[in-house]
C-alpha cells in the first residue's frame, strides 16, 4: 500500500468500521482527498462510512488527472472493488511530496483547462455556419446555434454537442466540414477508419439514441441552395431523408 517516510500527518485518524478500507490505504485515501479537496478529516470518514465507492471514485479521480498516476496504480479485486497499490517508485518517495507534486500538475491542468474553456467562450460561428444560421433564418425554422461553446449556447446531447438544435421538435442539424469531417483526415489524425457515411450515421444514431432526429449537412452541399433548402424542409417535415 502507501508507503511513507518520516512523521505520519495522518496519526490519529480513527478509521470506521466494517469499510473495505485498510491501514495505509485509508490514511492515504484521507491523505490524498485532504490535499485535493476542501474537506476535514471527520467529513472524509463519514464519507468512506457512508459511501465508499463515491470515495473509490473521487480518489481514482484525482490519480488520473494529476501526477499521483506515477505512484499510484489502480486495479480491482475478486469482488471487482478498486485496489489502489503503490508503483515501485513511490518506495522511493512519501505520499506527501507526490500528493504536493500531483496537486502542483493538478493547478497546471486546471489552468489549461480555462484557457480553453475561454477560448471556447470567444469562439464564433465560421462562414459557413453563419451561411447556415441565415438559410435557417430565412426558412422560418425554429433552430437555435448551439456549435460555439459560449455558455449562453453550451448544451450536451449524449455527449455531443450539436451545431443547431430545435428543442421543441427535437430535431438536430450537424454541419461537417469536408475536411475536418472528411475520411482522409480522420484516417490521417487515426480518430477512425470510417466511411464518411458510417461517420454521418454513427453521429445520427448518437442524437437518435436520446430521442432526436439529426440531419447532417456537408460543406460540398452549400454549393446548391436549392437542393439544399428541400432537403432541409423535407427533414423538418419528418419525410426520410436519404443521407450521403
């Protein structure tokens, strides 16, 4: 288990009873949630008490968003619970300087993550897009832009999130750009091997799983309005659409 030098930080923790958790592992575990997370010793193990796989969770969390992964490796047991052993290099080091290491990469990463985030917040729709919010526009078709990431817009459909959405209908339109979305590049950047209609059939079964209907339109299909536009209109309709 965990492995510490020098004055235990943890002494005179009282662990609970009838919890999976043992020894070194639970001071650990407190010693590690302590570092991570705002929260008194007594309030972790009431925590463990009530909860030990919302703990097991948060622990095997933090181990892989911050450097303590180098230390610390998660595996399970027989009854298929989460075991978290040292790694041979933790021997070499106390769990109090790998936890400060872990929660020095943690701030790095949360700082990454909110310069993307605020890049996400400055993004605007490109031109074809702002072409699409028009036709849209002018069909008369309740769709709302939700593809920039500005909080006012930020939604997740089953993990997704779409370019434009009409909430009451249900209904989803998807704009893929011919290169981004297109199969040579997919391939290329080894996101999938996928054929460019396995890749549009894939995003629609993901919105039809939740109960949406998707339509996707590709960059190659500005070029004819006309096709377009009935192609649109005959989706909103709930006519099927041939895709591809």
């Amino acid at each position: 288990m965990f492995k510490m030098k020098g004055k235990n930080p943890l002494r005179g923790i009282v662990k609970p009873e009838n919890t999976p958790w043992e020894g070194l592992l639970y001071e650990g575990t407190v010693f590690c949630l302590q570092t991570f997370k705002n929260i008194t010793k007594i309030q972790i193990s009431e925590i463990i008490d009530r909860d030990p796989e919302a703990v097991r969770k948060e622990l095997d969390r933090i181990i892989k968003k911050s450097s303590l992964s180098h230390w610390i490796i998660v595996t399970r047991d027989e009854n298929n619970k989460k075991v978290f052993n040292s790694t041979p290099e933790l021997k070499e080091i106390s769990l109090k300087v790998a936890c400060t290491i872990g929660r020095m990469t943690w701030d790095v990463y949360a700082r990454i993550d909110l310069q993307v985030q605020d890049k996400l917040d400055k993004q605007k729709p490109n031109k074809p897009e702002y072409y699409l919010i028009d036709l849209l526009k002018n069909l008369s078709l309740n769709y709302r832009y939700v593809g920039n990431g500005k909080p006012e817009n930020r939604i997740k459909i089953n993990g997704k999130n779409p370019d434009f959405i009409n909430e009451k209908d249900k209904t989803i339109i998807e704009f893929f750009g011919d290169r981004w979305h297109g199969e040579e590049f997919r391939k290329e950047k080894g996101i999938d091997t996928k054929t460019n209609i396995e890749h549009e059939n894939e995003r629609i079964k993901t919105f039809k799983d939740v109960g949406y209907r998707c339509l996707v339109i590709w960059e190659s299909e500005l070029k004819d309005e006309d096709l377009l536009v009935n192609k649109i209109i005959n989706f909103s309709k709930g006519l099927k659409i041939c895709q591809g």
